[in-house]
C-alpha cells in the first residue's frame, strides 16, 4: 500500500518532483565539484612541499637566524680575502681561484644534540639531521702588483707612476666570476626520513653507510646534466675533490630536490667549520594524529627552535595555486553552502506548499483511520525518494564536471620562497651573485587534478538522504496537523 500511494502520488506531481529534484542535484553537484576540486589543491600543495619535507617527513625543527649585533657587518655581503702570496702570477695576469663552504644565507646552524632531544620525544618514529650549506668559487684575472705599480686603496695614482699592465686584456683590467651551488650535509644510515626519502636514484649508488667520513658524493640529476658531470666523476667542493656515487631527481615531476649535491654530514661539518652543527632536523611522528602533540613535545624540549608542520609550511605556497587554495577554501565553500540551503529551503517550501493542496486528501485519509505517523511517514517518502532522485542527477552531474576538470587540467604556478639552497630551493648552478643576497624562490608548475575519491560520494548520498527527509518532516508535521473537518469544509 505504501509502495503503490507512493508511486501514484510522485506520477501525479511530476512537476513538484522534477523542481525539487533538479534543485537538489545541482547542489549537490556543486558540492562534488568543490570538494574534488579542494582535494585536487591539497595534493597539489603536497607536491610543492614534497621538496621541503620529503616522503614520510612531518615536522622540520630549524632556528631562526638572530639579527647581527650593532655595528656587526660580518654577516652583511658575501666577501672574498686575498693575501698577497694568493694566486698564480705569469705574463703580468695573477689568476686566484678559491672556494668555500658555509652556511647557506638565510639560515642558521644549531647544535647537533638536538637530534637526541628530538628522538626523545613521545611518539617520534624517525628523526635525522641535516647542515644546508652553499659552495662559492670566486674564479678571478687581475694585474699583477708591483712595488710600481702598487696604488694604496682610494688614492689617485702618484705622479709618474707607472700604469697597471698586465690582466686578461693586457691593460690592467681584471675579470672575475662567482660560482655557487647547493650542498646537503646528511646522514647516510638514515634514509627513511628527510629530503633524500623523497628522491628517486636515476643511476650508480645513493649514499650508505659505509660513506661516512669518505669524500663521495649525490648529485641531482638536472644540476649534474647542466654542469656537464656524470655518476664516476669528481665535482669539487671547498676545494677538495668529491668521487660523484649516484644521480638523483625528485620523486614527483613537479617538485625540485633539496640541494645540488649531497655529502656525508660529517664530512660537511668539517669541511665547512661547523663541528657539531646543523640546519635542520626532519621528524616522523608514529601517526598522523600524534603530529600535533610531537610538535608541541619538541616546542617544549627545545624553546629556541623553530618546528613546522606541512599545514605550517602550505601557507608558504605562492603563485596561482594559492589563489585557487583561497577560492575553494572561501568562495568555493560559501557558494556550495548557500546553494545547498538554496536547494534544501526550495525542497521544504514545495513540500509544505503541495500538503497545503492536498488538505482534503490528508483530512480523508484521516478520517478513515490514518494515523499522524502513517501520514508523516508518506509524506516524508516522498521527499526522500525526490532526494535521491536528486541526489542521483547530482551525482551524475558532479562526475562530469570532475571529468572536464581532469581533460582541461589547468596547470597552476607555485613556488615557495626560502633561501637560496636550502630545503626545497634547489639553487640552479652559477646562481650566486658576488655580495648580493641569496634568496631564491623554487616554482614548478603543478597540473590540476580533481580526484574522485568515496568520501565525495557518500556526501553527496548523505545530503540527497538529508534534504528529503527535512523537507519530509516538516512537510509530514504540517499534514498531521490536519484535522478532517478542514477536509469537509473544503468540500463543501
């Protein structure tokens, strides 16, 4: 009896049904899109900072770099200092070539304990350690000085003084050109957490073991083919030679990797002066629901560090696909939200408005001995059939506006600025610049992606469900109020 009043009842408002149904799938279409869209973001910005973090990496512990004492200019420009013995002379050209390793501009070199503090926090499955550093070549041709020819700093040449000669031009003028690329000092036993875990090995070895304190080295696959070296050479950092192991490139085709080369970490601290320092440490929290809590354990054990989770870092992503992360997040969501009211308050007022129609076929019913439950329960059938009726178009509406997303696969920019060599900077070669700052931002272009994922689906079932029966409740509560005698008047 129930199926067939149904079935009779929907046949007879074709109108009402079609109205409902169509409002309720375009908001719930809507809602797919925006939800798949948002999904298609979060992935997006987890490529970017993949070269950040690294696969399996959850928290970044580094130190914010202090501000320079008054009158400390140490730290203010790159500088280079020759002695005078420094250099080859010959045929009046004195040519100086020198290279030096520190720490990469921007960031700041904290004391290695720290990874044990770090271990010992609650709920920390992994932790390593990193020294970001910059390699620098000052490669220069200039006169050779003589008693003759030496001029005090500043000051005019002395009358009769014999001219420079000499140089690469042969009359006194001077060449010179800065070189410099990113160094990763790492420990080569852990490989499960930090920026080699979101690498993929392209050719030889990566680092193992058996490398510490061994003057080997991992080159990113894009900076080896522009410095024209290969897995069997050697390439020099600080002026000693580095046996080139293995190639590397970033797990994901639109993220860079961490640095240019990567070196054992102690050999790093030593090369560089910096004993027992380092830049960086990754953590791993045994769960995702542990992260929040680890991060606070390691705020409290180490109260001058910094630590950053990827929710921490995202707002760091720039270009387009931070403007289309904002239109999901507030526009995207108030659009669906609003539509859905929309469609849920048309739904309730159709509803309410076909019961107050239907006054004489409700009192009838009434008075043959329906009772308010039987009646609330028609009522409310109806509309939840009208609801998945709904929600079904919606469905189908929400997967083809996910597949035109996926043909058109609109690409967003998006970088995130560090500093030059640090993690996820990914310094091309020769991008140093003599005395000038290093700050460099990585950008890759992301492809969009809107993925269909079952959770999407179940909301939209969910809302479907949702919208009928609310528009059947107060639908069903307004025809339970109708008494027979409103029936007989109205036949009357």
């Amino acid at each position: 009896m129930f199926i067939t009043y149904l079935r009779r009842e929907l046949a007879g408002r074709r109108k009402q049904t079609a109205i409902v149904a169509i409002g309720m799938a375009l908001a719930i279409a809507l809602v797919i899109i925006v939800n798949s869209v948002s999904s298609g973001v979060q992935l997006a910005q987890a490529k970017v900072l993949e070269s950040v973090y690294g696969v399996g990496t959850d928290i970044t512990v580094s130190q914010t770099p202090t501000a320079p004492a008054a009158g400390d200019t140490s730290g203010a420009r790159q500088k280079f200092d020759f002695g005078a013995a420094d250099g080859t002379a010959a045929d009046g050209t004195t040519t100086v070539n020198t290279s030096r390793l520190s720490a990469t501009r921007g960031t700041s070199t904290f004391d290695s304990t720290a990874l044990a503090t770090v271990g010992n926090v609650d709920n920390v499955s992994g932790a390593a350690a990193t020294l970001a550093l910059e390699n620098t070549t000052f490669n220069g041709a200039l006169p050779t000085r003589t008693q003759g020819s030496a001029i005090a700093d500043g000051a005019a040449p002395a009358a009769g003084a014999t001219p420079p000669e000499g140089g690469p031009d042969g009359a006194g003028g001077s060449s010179f050109d800065v070189n410099s690329f990113s160094v990763l000092g790492l420990d080569p036993t852990n490989e499960a957490v930090g920026p080699l875990s979101a690498v993929t090995l392209t050719d030889g070895r990566s680092l193992a073991k058996t490398d510490a304190g061994t003057n080997v080295a991992v080159l990113d696959s894009s900076y080896a083919t522009s410095a024209s070296l290969a897995t069997g050479d050697t390439v020099s950092i600080a002026g000693t030679d580095f046996s080139i192991v293995g190639l590397v490139t970033a797990t994901s085709a639109d993220a860079a990797t961490a640095a240019n080369v990567y070196i054992p970490l102690d050999v790093a601290q030593t090369l560089s002066g910096l004993t027992g320092q380092v830049s960086n440490i990754y953590v791993q929290a045994a769960s995702s629901t542990d992260i929040g809590q680890v991060q606070a354990g390691i705020e409290k054990a180490l109260p001058a560090a910094t630590v950053k989770t990827q929710a921490d870092l995202a707002s760091s992503v720039s270009g387009s696909l931070s403007s289309a992360s904002d239109l999901v997040k507030n526009l995207g969501l108030w659009l669906s939200l609003i539509v859905l009211a929309a469609a849920f308050l048309i739904a309730v007022l159709f509803t309410v408005t076909g019961v107050t129609r239907r006054t004489r076929e409700f009192g009838t019913l009434k008075a043959i001995g329906w009772s308010n439950g039987r009646i609330v329960r028609q009522v409310a059938g109806e509309s939840l059939v009208q609801g998945l009726i709904g929600g079904a178009a919606g469905i189908a509406i929400g997967l083809l506006g996910i597949l035109v997303v996926n043909i058109v696969a609109p690409t967003l920019t998006a970088g995130t600025a560090v500093a030059a060599a640090g993690p996820g900077a990914g310094a091309g070669p020769g991008g140093g610049r003599f005395g000038g700052a290093t700050q460099a931002a990585a950008t890759s272009d992301i492809v969009l992606t809107a993925p269909v994922t079952v959770s999407v689906i179940l909301i939209a079932v969910g809302l479907a469900v949702l919208g009928g029966l609310l528009a059947g409740a107060i639908g069903g509560w307004r025809a339970s109020r109708l008494r027979p005698a409103e029936a007989l008047r109205s036949i009357a």
